[in-house]
C-alpha cells in the first residue's frame, strides 16, 4: 500500500485509539451512575462485533458453503462457552475441511 | 513479584491473541498492506474490531478520497473503541497508589477486552500487575500478525483463506456466550445483524455506504434502540465481560 495513504490514515488510528483508552483513565475516577448511558456503553461492543462479523463472516473464504459450515461450528462451540481460541480454530478447521472436501468433489 | 504475576495471567491472552491475529495478518495483506505496514497497525493499536475496520477502510481509500478516509477513520476507529473509555472508568476504580498518571497513560494502551477482563477480576491493580499482564498479549498480538501476513503469501489459497475466518469465529465467540445471559444484548445484537444485512444486500445502500460506516450505523441505531425500548436491569452482566 501507497505509505501516503498508509500512514496518514495509521496515525489517525492509533491516535484515537490511544486517546480513547488513556484519557478516560487518567481522568475519571467515578462511575457512570446515568442508567441509560450506560446501558448504551454496554450494548455498543456487542452491536459492533456482531454487525461486523454478519454477513461479512460468509464472504471471508473462498466458497459461501465453506464460510457457512465454519460459521455454524462458530456458533456451536461459541453456545457451549468455549474458549475464543478454541473457537477461533474450530472455525477455521471447519471452513478448511469443507474447502479441501469441495475441491475433492468438485 | 506483582509483574510475574501479571505475566503469568497474561500467557492464556497471548496464545489466544497470536492465533486470532494470524488470521488478521492474513487479512490486512490481503487488503493489499505488506508486512510491515500489518505489523504496524497491530503494535501501535493493539484492538481486534478497530483494527479489522481500519484496514479495511485503508484498503478502500485512494489518493484522491484520502481526506474524506481520514474522517471515516477517526469517526470509525472513536465509535468502535468507545468502549474501553468505559473499561478505563471501571479499570480506575480498582487501581491501587502504584497507578499515577505517567503510569496510566502507558498502561492505559493495553487495555483491551481480554486484559481489561482478566485485570478486573484482580482486588486491586497495580501499574507492576498491569505492564506484567500487557507483555506477553502485545507480543502474540504482533508476533502473530506478522507470521500471518508473512505465511499468508507461502501457505495455499485454500489454507490462507480459511484462517482469515478465524476473527470472525472469536467475535462470534465474544457476542453468544454474552447474549445468552443477557436477553437485551441479544436483542441488540439481532437488530444490529438485521441492520447489517438491510445495508450489504440492498444496492443502494451497498454502493453508498461504506463498510466501516454501515457498522457504525447498525450498531448504534441497534445500541439506542435497546436504550430506549428495552429493560437494561442486566446491564452489569455485560461490563463484567
């Protein structure tokens, strides 16, 4: 990538990244006591990960078919409160298997 | 002896965090970033979502839409994150003398889900206990990207593009096992994917959106419309995460 892209738009990142985290530990020592901000803050992380996992989550293989096999090993083993690391590999296990089984039969 | 500890409780994050970032090396190149432009972005921002966002966002911008790509970043990357201002306020309340401004303003770079998780579940927190618990997470972090974005151009098509699944596999792994204590966050998160698949398969918000934006967009129109229409008398469940 073109470093006058590349750079500008890093050091945007990594400055609102470190902002964000640093100053409201150096600078607040109370808690949030409005209920609806704060039921805002906790809803936020969730809503991000999940519109950004679906249906992003189905185009990230080769093959539909592959990306929705590892995608219903995710949730399986994601619903037994396995790890993220076991689920993380699971799902990658999953998608390959179907991969390599596709590429076999195709 | 603090510091050991706090090593010790940080070895389980890196191991994960190396392996989930394998799969980010692998998407970052693909994005059309080389290896030490990947490597970077995990090293100097150390968060997973954020990072998927941005990269994304960098491999959409050209030279000539570079100016409106450093506002979609700012924007995207503030929304995203907002999230560990909340950690921090929380984190704060559990800091022990040990953890004077100098030692908050380098200690406050790795606070992540996982270390944000891991430290609130200590009595207290010191600045030794926290440097202990970042080494080895922003080490997997890094070390991780890099084999990924090194390895994703040796390794077959077949093997690299099923590790780039991976991330998606952990936030999976971050939202369910949450929504099934908590009905609300469930909820959210539902209205959230519908809002997602609204903006990806309807055309004409597919080609005016862009990714980073549509998931800012689902996600707080999702996040305040549980505000607003659901009971939140679980929220704690959620900031024990």
């Amino acid at each position: 990538m073109n470093n006058a892209i590349y750079f500008p738009l890093l050091l945007v990142s990594v400055l609102v990244t470190y902002l964000i985290r640093a100053i409201p530990f150096v600078l607040f020592k109370k808690k949030i006591e409005n209920k609806r901000v704060q039921a805002f803050f906790d809803y936020i992380p969730y809503a991000v990960l999940s519109a950004m996992t679906f249906p992003a989550i189905l185009y990230s293989t080769n093959s539909i078919i592959s990306a929705a096999v590892g995608f219903v090993i995710a949730l399986i083993l994601a619903y037994r409160g396995k790890s993220l690391l076991v689920v993380a590999i699971g799902t990658c296990l999953g998608a390959f298997l179907t991969s390599l089984l596709l590429t076999l039969v195709v | 002896m603090v510091f050991n500890k706090g090593i010790k409780d940080g070895l389980a994050i890196g191991l994960g965090y190396l392996s989930v970032s394998f799969s980010f090396g692998i998407m970052a190149v693909s994005q059309g970033l080389s290896w030490w432009q990947a490597v970077m972005v995990s090293l100097f921002n150390l968060t997973s979502a954020g990072q998927v966002a941005a990269v994304g966002i960098m491999g959409s911008v050209g030279a000539a839409s570079l100016s409106g790509g450093l506002i979609e970043m700012a924007v995207s990357t503030f929304i995203i994150n907002l999230r560990y201002s909340l950690m921090g306020i929380s984190l704060s309340q559990k800091t022990d003398e040990t953890m004077t401004t100098p030692a908050r303003l380098v200690t406050g770079f790795a606070i992540t889900d996982e270390i944000f998780g891991v430290a609130s579940s200590q009595e207290k927190v010191s600045r030794n206990y926290m440097l202990g618990l970042a080494v080895l997470p922003i080490i997997g972090w890094t070390l991780g990207t890099l084999l990924g974005a090194v390895c994703g151009n040796i390794l077959p098509d077949i093997v690299t593009n099923s590790l780039a699944i991976g991330i998606y596999g952990m936030f999976v792994a971050i939202v369910l096992p949450v929504s099934r204590k908590n009905k609300s966050i469930a909820i959210v998160s539902i209205i959230s994917i519908v809002l997602s698949i609204i903006c990806y398969y309807v055309p004409l918000l597919h080609e005016h959106i862009s990714s980073g934006f549509a998931i800012i967009i689902c996600a707080v129109v999702a996040s305040l419309i549980g505000v607003f229409m659901l009971p939140n008398s679980e929220s704690e469940v959620a900031t024990n995460e």
